[in-house]
C-alpha cells in the first residue's frame, strides 16, 4: 500500500503534465470558467456571510442569536451557545462557513478536538442560496424542489445532532488562550475581513483548480451516467450541471446526493481550513456518507409527499448560467438586520472582565 500510493500519484501527475502541454486550450477554458464562477456566484454570496459570523462569534451578540433557542439547544442538541451558533451559521453560510467557525474555535483553544470532531459532522451544509435561488430554478423552474432538498439536509444535520448529543453532556467553554481575545470592535472587524479573505483564496483556488481538471477528465470518459456521477462527486457545480439531461425523479435525488455529500473539491476546502487542528477527515467522511444517506432519504420522502409536477424540469444540458449575486431577498435581509444589530453591541475592552463577559458564554 505504501508503494501503491506513490505509483498512483505519479502516474496521475504524469497525466496531468501531459493534459497541459496537449490540451493547454481547453484547461485555459475551464480556469477561465472556474473564475467566472468565483468571481459570480462564490465570492459575492459568501465572502460578506463569513465576515459577518466572525464578528457574530466574537461580540456579544453571539449570546443574543442563541438566547431564544438555549432550552431546544441545550436539551436536545447538547450544544452550548457557542456552538449552536456556529450550526446555525453553518446552515446558513454553505460549506466552508462551519467549519472556518470551528476551526477557528480549536485553534484558540475554546473548544476541545472532541468537540470540534462532533460539530464537523452536522455543521457542513449546503447554502439555501444555492440549492432554492440558483440551481432548483436553473433545474425546475421553481423553487419549490430547492426547499426540499433544503429541508432534507436540515433534518439529517439535526438528527447528525441529535444522536452525537446521546449520553454527552453540554460542552463548557474552554477559556481562550491568553492575547487571543480581540478587544475592540475595530479588531474584530480587521480580523474578520483578513480571515475572509484568506479563506476565499483557499476556496477559488480549489474550484479553479478542479475546473481546470475536468477538460482532461472529459477526453478519458465518455458522456453518460458514469461520468455525471463522477463529477458530481468530484465537484457540486459540475454534478448537478449534468443533472439537467436525466429524468425528473433522478435529478432531484442527484442533486440531493450531490449537494449533500459535497464532494472531493469540498474535501479539501475543508482539509485546507481545518489542517493542524486535530480533526480526523477521514473519521468525518465516513459519517459525512450516513448523512448523505439521510438526506437523499428525506429528499426523497419530500418528493413523495410534495408531487411537484414534472411540466416544470428545464431538461436542458447548458451551463449552469452565471448570476452576479445567489443570496435569496430574505437572507440579505437577515444580513442587514444582523449588522445593524452589530451597530448596538460592543466587545469588553478590558481583559479583567471574567469569563462571564465574554463574547458568547457557556452557561
């Protein structure tokens, strides 16, 4: 196994150098592609989200968000304020925004690896933004299919949730290490806006990245269900684009095996923001596969319940078209209305203030 692995990397190298050199065309459409998608739909609907929940998780209004569901976090879900935070942000933000947040958290030592290990199984989901305003109305015309898939994921984060929180008890709070805390609200605001920034980077590049692989991947496979089926587990965006030439029934489970699973590009994302933390990928792809397996199951039971009609599929294999901003009307909103919250919520500028003025505490 150990002289297996070095081989495969080599010869997949091999072939890539050679891709370059015989297919440079091509690979210079599909980087180009991978930034329009950056620039379109990646940075506009998410680069704003993750500097508005570092600055959720670092003032006092991290506190305000948990309060009215402390007693169905606490008893149901065994998470603190914190961290129900963070699952609530994560349902919201997409992929990389939970678990940037929980990183974030184990690096500063606010939270224990066991921990942190547990909320990576419930807290990678996919955006609404994506699933109900841009890929269900590119797919079906309607957003109603996007509410399903959804709602099928929240339900299967909840339950992820529910049974990890069986015999385990309410995290405390770890106390941040010393020169951790940020004292000012200016602080928090710089700092959020660095680390945004340098978590887009990471995430264009490995969308970049994989576009740019898959005109040679196209030249090795034919069209056809494998190939729709390989990447879509290579890469979301490029998946559910395929969906558009299968039946009704097959791209609504698609796009929630899809949308769900994340993905070998999403993978690496999260490898990338959560490196040297102590978390096990591996442990959290195997329990990524059961979630995957219960939100295609809800997805499912949905669509059985719902009927949506199938005069509505689109059916066609164009590109999935660009928008300039994927946020639906009500998430913007509920932006709005957070910073102008923000406005009224100051960080301690003292450190003598205990641990009982902190941020987001852990009674």
């Amino acid at each position: 196994m150990k002289k297996a692995l070095p081989m495969l990397l080599f010869w997949i190298t091999t072939i890539c150098l050679v891709g370059c050199i015989l297919l440079s065309q091509d690979i210079s459409a599909g980087i180009s592609q991978g930034i329009h998608i950056c620039l379109n739909s990646l940075i506009p609907s998410l680069y704003f989200f993750m500097i508005l929940s570092n600055i959720i998780m670092n003032t006092s209004l991290c506190r305000v968000l948990a309060r009215p569901f402390r007693l169905f976090s606490r008893r149901v879900l065994k998470l603190n304020d914190k961290l129900f935070v963070i699952f609530l942000l994560s349902l919201l933000g997409g992929y990389p925004v939970g678990a940037k947040l929980i990183g974030d958290q184990l690096k500063e030592h606010r939270i224990s690896v066991k921990t942190g290990q547990r909320m990576m199984m419930f807290c990678v989901n996919c955006s609404p933004a994506f699933l109900i305003c841009y890929l269900s109305l590119y797919l079906w015309d309607s957003m109603v299919i996007g509410v399903i898939l959804y709602l099928s994921q929240v339900l299967a984060a909840l339950l992820m949730a529910v049974i990890s929180g069986f015999r385990y008890p309410v995290p405390k709070q770890v106390p941040a290490a010393q020169g951790s805390q940020q004292d000012t609200l200016s602080a928090v605001f710089v700092s959020s806006v660095n680390q945004a920034t340098h978590t887009m980077g990471i995430i264009c590049s490995f969308v970049v990245t994989f576009c740019a692989a898959f005109p040679i991947l196209d030249h090795f496979l034919s069209d056809g269900k494998l190939s729709l089926a390989i990447k879509g587990l290579l890469e979301v965006t490029a998946g559910c684009q395929g969906l558009a030439s299968v039946s009704f029934l097959s791209s609504v489970l698609g796009a929630a095996l899809f949308t769900s699973f994340g993905g070998v590009c999403v993978f690496l994302q999260i490898t990338a923001i959560v490196i040297k933390s102590g978390i096990s990928i591996w442990r959290w792809i195997l329990f990524r596969i059961l979630y995957t397996a219960l939100s295609v199951l809800f997805a499912y039971f949905g669509f059985l319940l719902v009927r949506p009609t199938a005069d509505c599929f689109v059916g066609n294999a164009a590109p999935l078209p660009a928008k300039w901003f994927t946020t639906s009307p009500a998430a913007s909103f509920c932006m709005v209305l957070l910073a102008g919250m923000l406005l009224f919520v100051s960080v301690p500028s003292g450190r003598k203030r205990k641990e009982k003025h902190s941020a987001c505490d852990s009674r």
